[in-house]
C-alpha cells in the first residue's frame, strides 16, 4: 500500500494477459505509462479498487476482451486524473462493473467503450474531463446510473449511431 508504480511513457504499470480472479487492491500510484493497468483477452473476475492512475498517455485503466465465459470484472474505489481516457474498454469486453470510481481532468472521455458490451456504470463523478463523461460506439446492453457528471466538455453520455439499435 502506498508504492508508486513510475512509468516511461511505454507499456502498462500492472499488466493481466489472461489470468483470472486477480485483484489489484491499494497499489497505491500508477502513472506515466501507455496504461496504467491493462487486463487483456481472457482475464475475467478480476478486481481494481483503491488505486490512484494518473497522466497515462492512452488509458487509466484499460479492457481490452477482457471477459472469459460472462464473469467479467470489477473497477470500484479507484482516482483516474490525467489519463487520456479514465477507462477504456474495447471490444470483447463484456460483464464489467465500473462502480464508485472518481474520474477528475482526464485529458479525453472518463469512460471510454468501444464494442464493449453488458457494461454497468453507476455511482462514478466524472468531473471536468475534457471529452464526454461517458462514450459508447458498437456494443450493447449497457446500462449508466446514479453518476455525477459535471462539466465534462464533451457533455454527460455519448453514444454513437451504431448504439441507437441496441439497448443502450
């Protein structure tokens, strides 16, 4: 508790490529890297709370097929700023619970989904980011509640015309 995780600009601070049921808990900071924390194809049941990720270039925290069977994962409890986006999650992620997170200056969207399906986004302030609060193109059967979102530029939820059949 209370590391902190100083990158280069390259890579990810904590990178997950496939293993399951992995909580990052406490890390304390994470900052200057592609990703702060990554979880890749496969990875499913893991859980990031209570970590401060900061001025990472492409991604706070970032899913990218992060699913194994419907098990999803978990981001609660954490303080994304000055990331480019607070979380990103492409396609193939599905089952991901964002909960109780503070997304404050990020330098694009707080949440960023891109193909990402069967999201809950619910009890986050997303505070002064320059992009939307919430982005979502493609996917579907996401659901965003009980949120504070205060003067993103970008507005409070976008969602792109490939959204508008499914449920969103």
């Amino acid at each position: 508790d209370g590391h902190v995780i100083d990158g280069t600009g390259l890579d990810a601070g904590i990178l997950n490529n496939g293993f399951d049921s992995v909580t990052v808990k406490g890390a304390g900071h994470i900052h200057e890297f592609d990703y702060g924390v990554q979880l890749n194809p496969g990875s499913s049941q893991n859980v990031i709370t209570g970590v401060r990720v900061e001025n990472n270039q492409e991604a706070g925290i970032s899913l990218s097929d992060a699913d194994q069977n419907g098990q999803g994962n978990t981001i609660r409890g954490n303080t994304i700023t000055g990331n480019s986006w607070g979380v990103a999650l492409f396609a193939g992620s599905r089952h991901t619970v964002i909960r109780d997170n503070v997304f404050e200056v990020n330098q694009d969207t707080a949440v960023h989904l891109e193909g990402a399906s069967e999201i809950l986004i619910t009890g986050n302030d997303m505070i002064r980011n320059a992009g939307a609060g919430v982005f979502m193109q493609g996917g579907g059967n996401n659901r965003v509640t009980n949120n504070v979102m205060l003067t993103n530029l970008g507005g409070g939820v976008l969602a792109g015309e490939e959204l508008i059949p499914s449920n969103n």
